[in-house]
C-alpha cells in the first residue's frame, strides 16, 4: 500500500549575519526540501540584535535550527532565541506540559564547525548537548535531536561542501517522510 504522508508544519530558524554563505545555501535547501515534500515551512532568519515578533513554534510538528557553530555551541541570535522564548521551561519554573514545544516531533539541527570534530567533541560538544539534554526534551515525548554536521568547513573543498549541501537535503527529507 501506497502512504500519503499528511503535510507537517516545520519552523526553520536560520542564525546567521551575511546574506550570500553558506549557511544560507543550507538553509535555503532544507526550506526547498521541505516544500518540494509538500510541508508547510514558517521561515525565521535570526540576526544579531533582530527580534522576531509574531513567529511561533506553536503547533508546529517539526523544528530545524541551520546555524554555523562559534566557539563549540549556538551563534548568538540562536542563543538568544533558545534563552527568550524558553528560558521559563529550561529553568523548571514552567510546567513542561505547557511548553511552546510540546507539538515538536521533528528537531533537527544543521550546522557547520571550522574546527573538525574532535576538537568539538573536546570542548564537550556544547551545542549539541544544548540541544539535545534541554531542548529536545521540551518537544514531544519521544522526540530526539538528529544532528547533521559539517566538521572542518575551512579545510573542505567546493565539492565537498555541495556534497553537505545535498546530505543536509536528504536528512531532512528522511525526518519529514
């Protein structure tokens, strides 16, 4: 039997200063994947002292973070986003059941490391663990961070990073399917 997968509404949060990088190539092919999958994308470009009002992850079932990591975890305007919008949760002095990202089943976060990954993992993998010991555990029971990695972009041919491009693609397909 054929599966019809219902369309899923999905924020993208997108951190990142300059207009034309590749954090926007990668951001701009998860939002095309999305789509093209008959998704429903709510697009957020965060930037540096840039406050988003009126965007919601409420209802949405499905949040990609695209971001390039700075000294081991989130940019600043993710941070920042992470910290405002749950901070009352992330601390406990909110029930959990009422979370903004209860609806969440679908987190993914898409970034870039200049330093390659052992040297993430020696600094203890800070945004990755963000990610994954707090905020994933805001979302929906069950939901689990899937981390899609780009280690050494400085050291990375032109190949190589389309070839990134391209998986970060295919991952987020995999999630939305």
């Amino acid at each position: 039997m054929g599966g019809y997968a219902p369309a899923v509404r999905f924020v993208v949060l997108q951190a990142h200063p300059q207009q034309e990088c590749l954090n926007v190539a990668l951001r701009d092919r998860v939002v095309e994947t999305l789509e093209q999958a008959g998704h429903d994308v709510d697009l957020v470009r965060l930037t540096q002292g840039e406050w988003i009002d009126g965007v919601s992850v409420l209802g949405a079932e499905g949040l990609v973070l695209v971001y390039p990591t700075w000294w081991g975890g989130l940019p600043a305007p993710m941070l920042s986003w992470v910290q405002r919008e749950l901070a009352a949760w992330l601390d406990g002095s909110a029930d959990p059941a009422t979370s903004p990202l209860r609806t969440i089943k679908h987190l993914v976060a898409v970034t870039t490391h200049g330093s390659p990954g052992r040297v993430n993992w020696l600094q203890g993998e800070p945004g990755r663990h963000l990610l994954r010991r707090s905020v994933a555990r805001l979302c929906a029971p069950g939901t689990r961070l899937r981390w899609v990695a780009l280690y050494g972009v400085d050291q990375r041919t032109p190949a190589e990073i389309s070839a990134f491009v391209d998986r970060a693609g295919s991952e987020v397909a995999a999630v939305g399917a």
